[in-house]
C-alpha cells in the first residue's frame, strides 16, 4: 500500500508556502492539526522523501500487500473431472479461496496478479487412487508443478510397492512442494498449479487430485541481470 499526503485547503498554497497544516486521519477521526509538527511511522511502514522533480512529496509504503489484506492467499483446489496415471499435468480445477490476498487470487484456473514482486507459491498435493492398493511390485511417480517458477518448476516424488502381502496401502499419497515465482509484468504472468501421476499399473487407471496452494509475496521483483 503506497498513498501521498497533499496539502489541506484549496488548490494548494503559492511556491514556497507551506500548507496551513496536513490532516492526518484513523478512519474517520481527525489525528492532526496545526500543532503536530511530527508524524512518525511504526513497525511495518516505510516512509521515504522524493528527489528531483519529486522532492516535495513524500511517499509511505505499509508491509503486506498493496491496498492492505492478508499477506497470503490459500486456495483448495479439487478436481472437476478424474485425473489419469499416464504422466499428464493436471489442472482441470474447482477453487474455494480460503483467505483472501491483496496481491494475488485465483481467476479461471490460474493465479493472477496485483503487482510485481517475488512470490512463493507452496502446492500441498494429494492423488488417490478410487480406493484401489497402490501397485505392487513396481514404482509409481507422482509430483506438481506450476508455471512462471524461478528454477525448479516440476517436482519428482517416487514410493515403491514391494509386494501385495508386505505393502499395499494406503490407498493415497500427499506430498508438499515449495516453487518461487518472479512476477515481473503482472498484467500477463500468471501461475497454473498441476498435479501428475504415473506408472500405476497400467497407464490409464483413474487418478483422484486434489491440492492446497497457498501463494506469498515475499519481496520486491527479483531483476534478472
């Protein structure tokens, strides 16, 4: 949140006059008048004074996301049709937003954006298997992945069945995954979580995902150099 302080009363004064006195307000009661001399700016607010053609304004930037709200936006995610243990990524998504955020929210499939900046985005991911063992005697892969990450992008997760009679269950796995994403033009990157899942028995056995994704700013846009 970033806002600029102007002057009370009219157009403002001549050059070189100062306002009579800047009105500070907690809603809708009045903090200052012509006696405050002095504005100090707490923990999580940052307050700095222009240069140049900007020298006379003074801009005050609060922690936690533009306009305010809660600094993380936490989505459930379920699958609208059935995925498939063939390797595919999967991202045929019903969203319920569980803590709404001010930088970021979940439109159509994918998370979009309200400013640049430098987010993680942590997918808790789940595959059942219709209530079907896990197979046996052989490795399945399963993993997320989502777009616009910094470094890693796709995830890798393995667990082997040695057996029917030794292990067999459960009958689902979850896994949690943590991507970094560099928002640099907000207006047209965007993040699409995916789950997959291979080498079930044999491909084409039905695969039941579901996720919990949670999306943080964590600072300003890393600057790719």
């Amino acid at each position: 949140m970033a806002f600029d302080v102007t002057g009370k009363g009219g157009a403002g004064p001549a050059p070189g006059v100062p306002p009579d006195f800047i009105q500070f307000q907690q809603g809708t009661t009045n903090l200052g008048g012509a006696d405050v001399d002095t504005v100090s700016f707490g923990t999580g607010m940052t307050a700095t004074r222009g240069t140049g053609e900007n020298a006379n304004r003074v801009v005050v930037t609060a922690e936690g996301g533009a306009g305010g709200g809660a600094d993380t936006l936490l989505l459930s995610l379920e699958a609208n049709t059935q995925g498939v243990f063939n390797g595919t990524s999967f991202n045929d998504w019903s969203a319920s937003q569980r803590v709404a955020s001010a930088d970021a929210s979940f439109v159509a499939g994918e998370v979009v954006f309200t400013r640049n900046g430098y987010y993680k985005v942590t997918i808790v991911g789940r595959v059942g298997t219709n209530g079907l063992p896990w197979s046996t005697d052989q490795e399945t892969y399963y993993g997320s992945e989502v777009t616009n990450a910094t470094g890693l992008t796709k995830s890798g997760h393995s667990r082997w069945a040695q057996g029917a009679s030794i292990f067999v269950g459960p009958a689902a796995v979850t896994w949690t995954d943590e991507y970094f994403v560099n928002i640099t033009d907000f207006e047209t990157q965007v993040v699409v979580p995916s789950l997959y899942a291979d080498k079930y028995q044999d491909d084409g056995d039905a695969a039941l995902m579901s996720a919990v994704v949670s999306v943080t700013r964590i600072g300003d846009e890393l600057i790719e150099v």
